[in-house]
C-alpha cells in the first residue's frame, strides 16, 4: 500500500506567502517568537534527562542526529544544532528551505536543509534519528495518521519524539483562532483550522500504533499580564508531547504497509 502523502496544497501555499517573516520577531511569526523559549527549554531539559547529555557542555547533543520535521524558517533548528545535534530539517515548502538556508549560512551553522516530507525520507532513513522536532506540523497535514506513524518509522530505538500542536476544544476556537487571528491580529486570519486541532489522544494513539510510548501532554500556557509562554496544567489550548521508542525494540522499517 502506497504511503500516504501529508502535502495539503492549501497549507503549503498559506506558509509560503509569509516565508520571508520567519526570522522578524515583530512580524506574522511574533507568536512563535515569544513561544520559543518556552518550548526550547522544555525540549532541552527533556534531552538531557532522556540522554543523560552534559547539560554544562558547550556541545551537549553532539553525537545524537536529529530531524526537524516542517521546519519553516529553522526556529528551532538553528537553536538545536547550535547544541550539537546532527540535524536534518524538511518542509513541503520551498520558499521556507530558502529563508533557512539563508540564515543558517548567516548564522555559521551547518544544517542538512530539504525540501520535503516524512515520508520522503522513507524507507531509507527509517530508524535513523535520534531526537525529532514535530512541533506546529501535525495540524497542517492531509492526513495526520498516517502522517504521525510515518514520523514514528524515522525514529531510532531509544529515540525520542517531541510534538507540539492544539486541542480541539471550545477554548483553542476562542483563543488560537477568534483572540490571536481576528482580535489580537497575532496572526493571518485563517493561519489555522479548528477542525484540524487534534486531542492528544489522536496523537498518542497513531504513535503507540507504531511502537511509540507517549508520556502524557504539557500545557503551555499564555500569560497576558506578563506578555510570556509557560509550562502549565492546562492543554486545553497549546500542549507538547514526548513519545519514545524503547531501545531494544527495532523500528518499523517496513514503509509499504
């Protein structure tokens, strides 16, 4: 059975008109810019633990390879290859390989930049990275099963999966698509679908599916008063997952099926 491809014609169109704002922290990626610190230490104290890495090290991820999944303008690529993580990043868009490319180059950094998706790097790289960044993706795709279980296959034993996205509650309608895009105007009107956002069970089940164990999701929460991102109870709205593939267990390196 032919995989799935995850391209929506729509979504790439959507980021490709706004590829040249990736890296103005005052342009139509703001939110992202002041949701990255947020998101980057979560993601570098969970490498840490996962990795048992030398948190004191100027170097610390050195030796793990790492994938960056829709990467966009490289947000969080470029943070983590500048801790030493082997990276390779895709995106369905072009114009967004190009941004990155550019800044990187700028940035002195070395980061294998693709133009492409998860399932394009399959069947030859299943297995193969360490640490994957699915974070802002999964509600852009065409078909996020199959999407999330093709990420799966990417991932080596012992590896670990970070996912970021949003529920699909009456609370991400009002905040993420009615306060940020047509209120607050943080974003383009129409930058999401609420009948896109998915519950974290729809994330956990597709990945244990495929072998994955799923810690359960992080709220990150915003706080208006202080204008900031953090770590909260709630995932009502924004939330992170983790899921990992024990290290004795082989990766799904049958891609056909």
């Amino acid at each position: 059975m032919a995989l799935k491809p995850s391209i929506d014609p729509d979504e790439i169109a959507k980021f490709t008109a706004m590829a040249d704002d990736w890296w103005d922290p005052h342009g139509k990626f703001r939110p992202l810019h002041k949701f990255n610190p947020v998101r980057l230490r979560f993601i570098r104290e969970t490498i840490d633990r996962h990795f048992q890495t030398e948190a004191e090290a100027k170097k610390p991820f050195k030796g793990l390879t790492g994938l960056d999944i829709g990467c966009g303008g490289g947000l969080v690529s470029e943070p983590m290859a500048r801790l030493g993580l082997n990276l390779t990043s895709v995106d369905a868009a072009e114009a967004n390989i190009k941004t990155a490319l550019v800044h990187a180059e700028q940035s002195r950094l070395e980061i294998d930049y693709r133009v492409g998706t998860a399932e394009s790097l399959l069947p030859e790289e299943a297995g193969r990275y360490d640490v994957i960044f699915n974070l802002e993706v999964v509600e852009h795709v065409a078909h996020p099963e199959a999407f999330l279980q093709n990420c799966a296959k990417l991932l080596a034993p012992g590896g670990i999966m970070f996912l970021a996205t949003l529920n699909r509650t009456p609370k991400a309608f009002m905040l993420a698509i009615v306060g940020a895009e047509y209120v607050l105007r943080w974003l383009p009107r129409g930058t999401h679908e609420f009948n896109k956002f998915l519950k974290p069970s729809e994330l956990s089940i597709p990945l244990t599916e495929a072998g994955l164990i799923c810690d359960p999701a992080q709220g990150v929460s915003y706080n208006p008063l202080l204008d900031e991102w953090r770590l909260s109870r709630d995932t009502q709205v924004n939330y992170m997952m983790t899921a990992k593939r024990p290290a004795a267990q082989t990766s799904h390196a049958d891609v056909s099926s």
